[in-house]
C-alpha cells in the first residue's frame, strides 16, 4: 500500500522541470492497473537530478491503464493527472519500476497494492506487512485530526500524539525489520528500505539481507536513500550546531522597512527573537496572529526581529503592512550569508536571543510548544 504522494512543492517542481525523454533502448518495465479516481490520461516521470523526464502519455479508461518504460536501473516513477501539474487537482501515485519486471497496481488513490511478477510480488508482500504493521499509528493520527476538526485545542492533540507516537512507530518499525529479517533473501524487502524514512532503520535493513540479494540489482536503489539520509543527518548535525542553546549568535547588518542598516549587535542587552518568514510561508502567515497575541502579552519583555527571505522587497513590505506587523522588520536579499550562518532550511525558523547574544533555544516550524516557551520564559 502507498499513500498519495503530490506535495504542492514537486507538483511545482514537476511543472516547471518536465523534459522530453531521450530515446535509448534499455531495460523494459511494463505496468498495467486498475484504480479508481484515475481520469481519462495520466503521465508518467522519473526524478533526473532537480528536474522530471517525461517517460509516457498513458490513455486512462474505466480506471484501467497500460505503459511500458525502458529503464537501465530501479527507478521511482512518479505518475499524475495532467490537472495536477497544473494544480487543478490531486491525482497520481508512484512506482518503482525494475527493469524485467511486470506489474500490475490495484487499489485507490489512498492505498493501492502491487503484484505481477516474482519482484513485484515480493514487494507487494512486504508493503502490506508494512500497512498492517503501521495502523494503529495511522488510526490514532485519524481519531487525533478528527478531535482536532471537532475543536479540541491543537496543544492538547500534539501533547497526546508526542506521548503515543514513539511507541507505536517504534513497534510498527520492529515489526516491518523482523519481516525483512525472515524473508532476507526477497529483493522486494531491499526495494522497501527506502520506505523506512530513518537512516538507522535503513541501515539495519541493509544488513538483514542475504549478501546476494544486499550486493544484487536493487542495491543502487537502497543505498542511493542511505547516502541522502546520511547527508540529510550530516546537515542537520551541523544545522544543530549553529543554532544550539549556548552558540553565539551570529551578527548580521540587514535594511530595515525604512532603507536604513540595522544589526543585531545593536539590540544586545534584550531578549530578541529572530523570525525567520516570508509572506510566501503559508505556516508563517497562519501563525501571526498568535505572534501578535504574545508579542503583546509579553511586551517589554522581548522584542522580535523579522528576517524576510526568499521574495522581492515590494511583496515583503506590503506583506508587512496587510498584516499590520508592529515589531522591527529588515528583508534579506538571496545573496546574503544570514541563513546559512543560522543554519535556516525550514519557514518559519524562530531563535530566541538572549542579551548576552547567545541563542537560548530554537524552533523550528509553527509549533505549539514555542508559545508554550515563551510562557515559561517570561511568564514569570
């Protein structure tokens, strides 16, 4: 079973980065399936670097579909509507295609299966077990997004999803190694490992494979996911380190609303917190008016400093002025060292700095426990 996987982030992406494929005999993979939702055409891409070759045009009827691929490796197909690459719609699902194989894809746009031949069988085989072995997971997300349409408070939903979720995802993940571990000689098991999402976790996959199956064909596939997640965790080591309780905030000099160089230096001796945002951040946005409620609940206590990023100076000052902004403002141009100096790769970012220009904590995201922070902070 997949989840629907169309981020509004690849959708653009795929949009803007569709190229013709080329035209090179390689490895064939063919696919045919029922699914309902399917409108009347689908097209089918595969990642190439920071953009989307365009692999097919399929015909789509009754839910019914048919295409064959050439591939020289394993590889992820990403397969939507046309509407959504124009984002009129959410349709599409994604595939590994493994050259030699045949597949066929059942389901619906919220859990669709594979099977066909001997690989796809086995991977259709460890992705149920997968399914079974994550939904308690999925049923407590459902009953808690439930709860929360119902109007119980985010802070208390968040509060019992941080208490519950460790164990069962802790388990389910168990429950899907221990499977890897009996069925260790299944290439559908190695095609899984990326699934897993966790660096350690794929790690331990890897190593429960019989050494064939670790050093066979779909090692370029798994192993390609390990290297991202060790680059991935390498980042955020280093990203920690930046913004860890105790590091000295960088300086920086950046224009205010008024044209004129402002500096963090000149703020020292006060509690300021850097707000990292742009207009364009639909979780910044969401979060302003509690930025305002505890901006004014705690005035005098602190003072924030927004950092506009990622947009032009007209649509920064005009964002500042339609939601009546009423803390100091400067706009960071691209070309600035700021963000990585703060090691910022998520909007919004909130650093809390202390007067002795040390970073006292960070969030990162629209997270309830920030306010909560802020009450224990200054709440005193």
């Amino acid at each position: 079973m997949k989840k629907l996987m169309i981020a509004l982030a690849a959708a653009t992406l795929l949009a803007a980065n569709v190229q013709a494929s080329d035209s090179v005999t390689k490895g064939k993979v063919t696919f045919d399936g029922q699914m309902s939702g399917l409108t009347d055409s689908l097209i089918v891409l595969k990642a190439d670097n920071n953009s989307f070759t365009r692999l097919d045009t399929v015909l789509v009827k009754d839910g019914k579909f048919h295409f064959t691929v050439s591939l020289d490796q394993p590889t992820d197909l990403y397969i939507y509507s046309p509407g959504t690459l124009r984002h009129t719609e959410r349709i599409g699902f994604t595939a590994i295609a493994v050259p030699g194989e045949k597949a066929t894809i059942t389901g619906d746009q919220k859990a669709y299966y594979f099977s066909g031949s001997k690989f796809y069988e086995q991977y259709g085989a460890v992705d149920r077990v997968a399914e079974e072995a994550m939904k308690p997971l999925r049923l407590l997300e459902d009953s808690l997004t439930e709860r929360m349409k119902k109007g119980e408070p985010q802070a208390q939903i968040m509060k019992e999803y941080d208490a519950k979720e460790p164990a069962l995802l802790a388990k389910g993940n168990q429950q899907i190694l221990d499977f890897i571990g009996k069925h260790n000689t299944s290439e559908g098991c190695a095609a899984y490992i990326p699934s897993l999402n966790d660096l350690e976790l794929m790690k331990k996959a890897a190593g429960l494979l019989s050494d064939d199956v670790r050093n066979g064909r779909m090692k370029s596939y798994y192993q390609a996911a390990i290297d991202q997640a060790q680059k991935r965790a390498e980042k955020e080591a280093e990203q920690a380190k930046k913004q860890g309780n105790g590091t000295v905030a960088p300086d920086f000099t950046l224009n205010d609303l008024n044209g004129k160089p402002l500096s963090l230096s000149s703020l020292k001796g006060k509690y300021v917190l850097l707000d990292f945002w742009g207009t364009w951040c639909i979780w910044c946005v969401r979060g302003i008016p509690m930025m305002k409620e505890y901006y004014n609940k705690y005035k005098g206590k602190f003072e924030i400093l927004s950092i506009d990023c990622n947009e032009t100076e007209d649509k920064w000052k005009a964002g500042v002025k339609k939601y009546d902004l009423p803390w100091l403002h400067v706009y960071n141009p691209r070309n600035t060292k700021v963000l990585d100096d703060y090691g910022i790769t998520g909007f919004p970012t909130k650093i809390l700095v202390g007067p002795d220009g040390k970073i006292v904590k960070t969030f990162i995201g629209e997270d309830p426990a920030f306010y909560k922070f802020l009450d224990e902070q200054f709440g005193k």
